[in-house]
C-alpha cells in the first residue's frame, strides 16, 4: 500500500474516531481497548494511529510500568482495576492484564499455578467489567518471526528507536516458542464468546491500522452526533492596547 492511499484511508478513519468520540462523551459510553502482541508486532504504532487526532482527555493510553513492591503483594488484577474507563471514556491498554499469561510467564516472574489461577479467573473479571458497562475489545498483534526480527534490528541501528529495545526484548527474543505455546494456552481458556480476542497479521503495518480501526468503528455501536454550525465570532476592536516591548529572550530562528 502506497503511503499516499494509507494516509487518504486514515484521514476517512480518524474523521469516524471523531465521531465515535463524541458519541462516547455525549451517551456516557465506556470503552476499553486491549492490546497484546509479541515485541516489535506494531501496538504503539496502532495505538498512535488511533489516538493522534481525537482529545487524551477522552482516549486514555494505560502502559502501566513494572509492579513495585506493594504492587506485588496485591491480588494481580487489582493494579489494572482503577485504569478501567468511567463514562464518556476510551481506555487503551498498550498491554494489559495478559502479561501475566504472556510474558510473565515465559519469562519465569510468576509460578505455573499462578498462571492457571490467572486464566481461570480472568473469564470471570471479564463478565464483570462487561456487566458494568465497558465495551470490552481485544486485539492480539501478529508478527512473523522474520519481520519481527527485522524491526528489532531496525531499532538497534535507528538512534530514534533504540529507547524501544530493553533487554527484556532481547532476552524474550530467543523464546519464539515459548511465547508461541503460551499465546495458544491464552486463547484456548480466554478466546470466548463474550469476550473474544481479535487477531490482526501485521506484517504490513499499515493495512494492519486500517483494519483494527475499521474493525474497532464496525464493533462499537456508535451514531453521529449532530453538531450545530461553527461560526467565529467578531473579534474585539484593540482600543488603546499596544503590543508591550518586554525583554523577554527570543527562540533562534535556526531556520
């Protein structure tokens, strides 16, 4: 896809996203977003292209960091709880309460029990938060290992992207596979009818945005809001006001 047709297809979409973000203040919807995916499968890039023309104020980005020690002690949902959306919000996790079941678990920060005490109560949690309300969405990222492997590199040698490569990626890196049995496991006891995950190939990342906010527009039941027409009004006359000489210091004007 040309650059040219990616960016005419986003302006049609990110026109929809505002809607859907009126719809979501003017109704009190409450909408939460999930996304999961393998290191380097494209979640912040899909995050952005959702988020880079609608307000923060109504879709919230949650990246929550590594728990702290408190964190730790607490039931491991209980972190997640209070960043789920009130009314007239659109959460987005950009990874969620599934690192438990992804990450965690293949990288040994959390025991064999604990993983299955995770998958059998997250179906449950799920029927809650839908119960209360929440349009619950998840979207798993999936990335070959060969274009995975490309991006990483693309970050090691792109000074812009290097902040983007821990050594949790490196090390998560070489476990394909271990990642590959613990996704089947995830969508085996989590994939389920009122709550199922939506896989998106992205290797092309930008028919991958396009699908996931064509996807995401067709499964929120919004409506248009009616706006009234905008018309500036008059501006004030200046009067006896004088633009004031102050000696403040001047950005270079380097170009």
């Amino acid at each position: 896809m040309s650059n040219k047709a990616y960016l005419k297809e986003l302006f049609r979409l990110h026109v929809e996203l505002v809607n859907l973000q009126q719809w979501v203040v003017e109704s009190g919807a409450k909408v939460c977003i999930v996304f999961e995916g393998r290191d380097g499968a494209g979640k912040g890039g899909t995050i952005k292209a959702i988020t880079e023309r609608v307000s923060p104020r109504v879709f919230r980005i949650v990246a929550l960091p590594a728990p702290t020690e408190r964190e730790k002690s607490q039931m491991y949902l209980q972190r997640y709880l209070p960043h789920l959306p009130a009314a007239g919000e659109v959460v987005i996790f950009d990874r969620s309460w599934y690192n438990r079941a992804g990450v965690e678990r293949v990288m040994g920060f959390c025991t064999p029990r604990q993983v299955d005490e995770f998958l059998a109560a997250v179906p449950l949690v799920e029927k809650a938060i839908i119960a209360s309300g929440v349009i619950l969405i998840k979207y798993w990222l999936e990335v070959s290992a060969e274009e995975q492997t490309r991006r990483l590199e693309d970050r090691i040698q792109d000074a812009r992207k290097t902040w983007k490569l821990t050594q949790m990626d490196l090390d998560s890196y070489s476990r394909w596979y271990d990642y590959s049995r613990a996704r089947d496991e995830m969508f085996e006891k989590t994939d389920l009818d009122f709550s199922p995950w939506h896989v998106a190939h992205s290797d092309d990342k930008r028919r991958a945005r396009l699908n996931i906010i064509t996807h995401l527009l067709a499964t929120i039941p919004y409506e248009t809001v009616p706006r009234n027409r905008v018309v500036l009004p008059r501006r004030q006359k200046a009067g006896n006001y004088v633009d004031p000489n102050h000696p403040c210091k001047r950005v270079p004007e380097a170009f």
